[in-house]
C-alpha cells in the first residue's frame, strides 16, 4: 500500500470515529429518537356501549353489512364504487403471513397519516367486540406502539372509518379480503398493496 492510500485511509478513519461521537442535540440521531420523547395520550378510546351500537347499526344500514363465513354470502358489505378489494388468500402461513401482516398494518397508518392529514380521529368497528376512536397521529409517535384492533383481518372483520364513513377500510377474515375506499386511500394504501397483492374487485365489481 502506497503512502497516498495510507492518508486516504487515515482521512476515512478519522471521519468514521466523528461520525461515532455525540453531536449534541441538533443531531438528525437525537431528532429520532425525540419523536417518542414526550408521554402520549393512547391512540386508542374505546367507545361507550351506546355509541358502539349507534355507528355499528349505521355501518349496517350504510354498507349493507351481513356477516357469513360461507363463500355465497360474500362479499359481506355492499363496497363503494371508488373502492378496491385486494385478495389476501395468496399469503402463505409462517413468516410470510407474519411479515403480510406488519407490513399491512405499518403501511395503513403511513397511508392514514400521509394521505389524510386533517382527520384527527378513525372510528374502529371489531365486530361482536369493544370499538375505538383511533389517532393514527399519536399511533405513528407511540414507541413500539399495539395495534388493539389491526388493519389486516385476522380473524374477524375489521373496520377503519373516517367519521362519515366516506373513506377506510374493510377486512374480511373468512374471504380473507381487505376492501380501501376513497379517493385517496386508494390512491395511497391501495397503490402500495396493489404492488403485491392481487385485485379481486373494483368497484365491487369482480377484476376482469
């Protein structure tokens, strides 16, 4: 090795071990890790019996719900014409399954966040079980934050709502199916599981 490459390396050595040293608190590092700094409220509120029953009967009526685990009574709601239902029956058991549901789950939020950034609060429908207020905000600054009720539908139907039902989105556990709707969750979580997820309807439609 010459003396020129012996400097070049001496040059990224000493840049490394800088690197390596606290920056005080203007450090993109020392940013990070202040987004969980602060104590938070829960991301989750459950809802009180009487509301629980009040929107679940108006998710009834809106969407035309009707639960069945046999294929003749699918889809189980009546899904809106901007709305895309992606297939989840491709998503072998094991680390895969496991992987599908994180990544699900981590991209609806980055989508609630991102796509929706005036909605401070999506009602959660679980059905035959407790519902939740959720902010996806205070969600996305919780450190290592639980998911109460996930996005993916394991196990049971699961709804994400804006307060006027306009936009959210559907999992169907037995079809294993999650339906998106509206403009722009389609446009956002709907892009990004259309990536590598099948499309099973659009519209409500069965994909051609």
């Amino acid at each position: 090795m010459g003396h020129s490459d012996e400097g070049v390396l001496a040059k990224w050595s000493l840049a490394d071990a800088r690197c390596a040293e606290p920056t005080g608190t203007g450090s993109s590092v020392d940013d990070m890790s202040e987004r969980f700094a602060n104590a938070l409220p829960s991301a989750w509120q459950q809802l009180p019996e009487d509301e629980h029953r009040r929107y679940s009967k108006q998710f009834y009526n809106d969407f035309d719900f009707r639960a069945n685990t046999s294929p003749e009574g699918w889809p189980a709601v009546k899904e809106p014409a901007d709305s895309v239902t992606y297939d989840l029956s491709v998503i072998p058991d094991g680390p895969k399954r496991g992987a599908a549901y994180d990544a699900i789950n981590a991209e609806a939020l980055r989508a609630f966040v991102w796509a929706m950034p005036e909605v401070e609060k999506l009602l959660v429908l679980d059905w035959q079980h407790p519902s939740y207020w959720f902010d996806p905000k205070v969600q996305a600054l919780t450190w290592r934050a639980e998911w109460e009720v996930p996005v993916y539908p394991d196990g049971d139907y699961f709804s994400f709502l804006t307060p006027d039902f306009s936009e959210g989105t559907f999992g169907h556990p037995w079809e294993q199916t999650i339906c998106v709707f509206g403009e722009r969750l389609v446009g956002s979580l709907g892009l990004s599981l259309g990536g590598w997820l099948p499309t099973k309807r659009v519209g409500g439609h069965p994909r051609d």
